[in-house]
C-alpha cells in the first residue's frame, strides 16, 4: 500500500520550546492530510484537516495559535507544537488519502507510523 | 463523535476466525465503513472498508448487514500478531475525515 512517513518517531524537547514533526507522502501526492494526537491507552483524536496550498481547519477545541500546521506541498505536511508544555506530551499521527480520479468514496487512507512527543 | 460501537474487548484462540462486530445505526447512504487495526505504539493499519457489499482481501473479510446498521470484520486463521486494538470507523460524508471510537482490543491466545 502506499506511504505515510513521519520525523521524528520520538522527540523530546524542553518546556516552552517549540518542535516540528512532518508528515510526509513518500510514494503519492496527497492534497488533504489530518493531524491525529493519542494520548496513552486512549483513541487517536482529530486534531486538524492540512490542506495543500491553504489554511488549515482546526476541530473544536484545538489551538490553532498553539499546534500550527503547514501544508506547502503535496508531499508534505508539518505540524509544529508552540511554546510546548508537558501536557502536550502525545502520540502525534497523520493520514493521508491518494490523489486520484477515482471516485472520492472509494480511496484508502494511510496513516504515519506516528511521533512521540515528550515535554520536559 | 464517533458513528460506531464497538465492544472494549474479545479474545480468540490462534488459528480460529476472529469475528469482530460494528454497530453504525446512523450511518448515512454514502458514508464508507472502514476498519483499521493499530498495534501498540504504531500508527493505524489500514484493514479493509466497504459501502455495502461484502468484501475481501487478503487480510480480512468484511461483512455488511443489508440494512448496513451494523457490520463485522472476520480474520480468517487468526495469529499472535493479530493482537490489537481494532477500529471500526464511518468516514464522514464528502471528506477523508475518520473519527475514531474506543474500538475492540483483540487478544489472541495460544
């Protein structure tokens, strides 16, 4: 099946600095990408759609100002995790559906293999 | 939220079929169910997902009641690394969006 990548698989950073992971499509072109966070022994929740060329949609109750998403081609999305705090301390997971003429209903979405964070 | 209900647990023995069920009573006439099984500390495995007929591959069945209320994943000759959580999932309508419930952790014994 095709490939979702993500950099870093793990990462720890300092409190109140700032860490970026990317997502990346390595064998398709993928204009949507989602931005997933799990916390331990919890389901993966969505955090935001990344959209090539355009501003991201943020679901309810995520920080835009705080986990900022750019989506500048179509191979690449890149959350970044502002002025981190402990509690942001989270599996990080993206998916991402091929780019195809086919019918939208029918594609398969392929998730990353998914980034630790810990902040200390 | 989440479309689907799923029970929280089961446990099969190596080498019998896993039947895992679905509950999506609300879904809409184009919303896809999906299934994705993750194992701990990895991203979702895509399994398989269908509309309203049956499907296979090479993984899993999938079956979709008439109604297509509910559903059920079936791995065939279940194995130890079948050991996951198992997510049933109705992509919304018209995006690529997959809300994720508490899906069923699978345990398969020796």
């Amino acid at each position: 099946g095709a490939v979702v990548s993500q950099h870093p698989s793990w990462v720890i950073c300092k409190s109140g600095t700032s860490v970026k992971i990317e997502c990346r499509s390595l064998d398709f072109q993928a204009t949507t990408m989602f931005w997933y966070r799990q916390f331990p022994k919890q389901s993966l929740m969505l955090m935001a759609t990344s959209n090539e060329g355009s501003k991201a949609t943020y679901e309810q109750g995520v920080e835009k100002d705080k986990f900022l998403i750019n989506h500048a081609s179509l191979t690449l999305s890149t959350l970044t995790v502002t002025s981190a705090h402990p509690e942001d301390s989270s599996f990080y997971i993206c998916s991402a559906r091929v780019l195809s003429l086919l019918d939208r209903a029918g594609n398969t979405i392929y998730f990353g293999e998914g980034s630790w964070l810990t902040v200390v | 939220d989440a479309k689907t209900t799923q029970p929280p647990s089961m446990d099969c023995a190596e080498g019998r079929a896993a039947n895992l069920p679905c509950n999506h009573s609300t879904i809409s006439g184009n919303e896809y169910v999906y299934w994705y099984r993750q194992i701990h500390s990895q991203g979702p495995q895509y399994i398989i997902h269908g509309l309203k007929n049956n499907e296979t591959n090479e993984m899993a069945s999938l079956i979709i009641t008439e109604d297509r209320k509910s559903s059920t994943l079936i791995l065939p000759h279940a194995t130890l690394r079948d050991t996951a959580v198992y997510y049933c999932i109705v992509r919304v309508a018209d995006t690529d969006k997959l809300i994720f419930g508490t899906g069923t952790r699978l345990q398969v014994f020796p």
